[in-house]
C-alpha cells in the first residue's frame, strides 16, 4: 500500500527545575546540528542527525542526543535502529535507515505558513503511489531534516528511502513537557502492491533523567515488576 500510517506515542517529562539561561547543549560529534526552542531562552535544546549521520550499521532515522527541558537532561538519544519489512509467507527483511529521501520543505523555519511534507503526509489512496519530491504538488525538495519552530511546539521532520518504501519520521515537542515521535511508512512506485505485508520500525530511547548515575530500569507484566541490569 501506499498510504503511509503513522505511527505515534506521548511522552509526558514534568520538570518543574529551572536552569541558568544560555545554550547549555553542544553538538561537535560528526553530523551533530544543535536546535533550541523557542530561539530565545529554550524550553527544549538538543542535537539532532539526518538518516545518512545516524548511528548504527544500518543507520537509525532521525536521531535525537542530549535532549534537555528547561536546562536538564531528560533524553540522552531516540532512534529507530530496528526497522522490518515482513511479507506473508514469505521473507522478513531488515531494512536500512541511512539513506536520506527527499521531501517538499518548509516555507520558512519560525512559524512557517507552509510545512514540511513527506511522502507519508502527500499520500491520499492506499493503492496509488505518490511518487518523488514534490509528489505532484509543488514546492522545493530538501534532504536531511526540517526544522520548524511554531509558537506551542517544535517540529522536527525527515524522510527517508530503502528501495522503493518510503519513511518518514517526525517529533514534535510542546512547552509543557509533552513530545511525541512518530514514525510512518509508503510505498514510491507500487511495487509488490499485491502482497500482503507489514512494517515494523522500533524506537529505542535512552531516557537519562538529570544523566545517568541513578538510572533504573524494571520490566512490568503480569508477574510482577524486575530490575534489569542489562539489555
């Protein structure tokens, strides 16, 4: 199919702390672009990656490091490094996420009239393909990852390729604490249209509140709660 669907989660950070103003994120690993929202004196700060400089054998999407509400470290990185393709009776496939696709750009980067689209956000039908930038609607193609800086949030977008799928991913981040990544998934020119299949694409997210030193981590199910020393 493809019509992308995205898939989407709410996070919810409470820090009521508050840091001396000033950027306290610096970004000089390779790939590494700072952001800060609002411009002046941020409530969010952070580096992020376009696919083709993310982490991992295979990249990783969009990657976030070293994300701080209010000054404090909440978020040491999110990334997607696990991303399937499994068709019905037939072969699972581990597709890459360092190959950046291009999609119709923002107007502007401060509240723009005009924002960012992926294949996932033009596609209509989910048997009729959209094709390439600018996916017969207009507008200037970009690569790599849109910033866009409204009034009540912070978008951060990008799309990128294996084959003929298309993916898009997105996190948005809101003044009270909330941010939300989203991930989507299409199809460029209809190939195996005809066959029933599924993707799967997995965040991994290292939450360090305030860093690491205390960090815990327990597995809930219906046993009961654990404490986990490993991955």
């Amino acid at each position: 199919m493809s019509k992308f669907k995205f898939s989407a989660i709410t996070i919810l950070l409470l820090c009521s702390l508050h840091a001396a103003a000033g950027q306290l994120v610096t970004c000089n690993n390779p790939g590494e672009n700072y952001v800060g929202w609002p411009t002046v004196d941020p409530i969010w700060e952070m580096c992020y990656l376009a696919p083709a400089d993310s982490s991992a054998q295979d990249g990783s999407s969009l990657e976030i490091r070293q994300v701080h509400l209010n000054g404090f470290l909440v978020l040491e990185r999110s990334h997607v490094p696990l991303l399937f393709a499994n068709y019905d009776g037939s072969t699972c496939y581990r597709d890459w996420k360092n190959t950046n696709s291009a999609f119709i750009s923002a107007n502007q980067v401060e509240n723009p009239t005009d924002p960012a689209i992926t294949t996932c956000d033009a596609s209509t039908s989910t048997t009729v393909p959209v094709g390439s930038c600018p996916f017969g609607l207009g507008g200037s193609c970009i690569t790599g990852v849109q910033v866009e800086k409204y009034d009540d949030r912070l978008v951060l977008t990008t799309n990128h390729s294996a084959a003929w799928y298309k993916y898009a991913s997105r996190y948005v981040f809101y003044a009270d604490g909330r941010f939300q990544p989203r991930f989507g998934f299409g199809n460029s020119d209809g190939t195996n249209f005809g066959t029933n299949h599924y993707h799967i694409g997995y965040w991994r997210m290292n939450f360090d509140i305030d860093g690491a030193s205390d960090d815990e981590v327990f597995i809930v199910d219906d046993q009961g709660q654990s404490a986990q020393s490993t991955e």
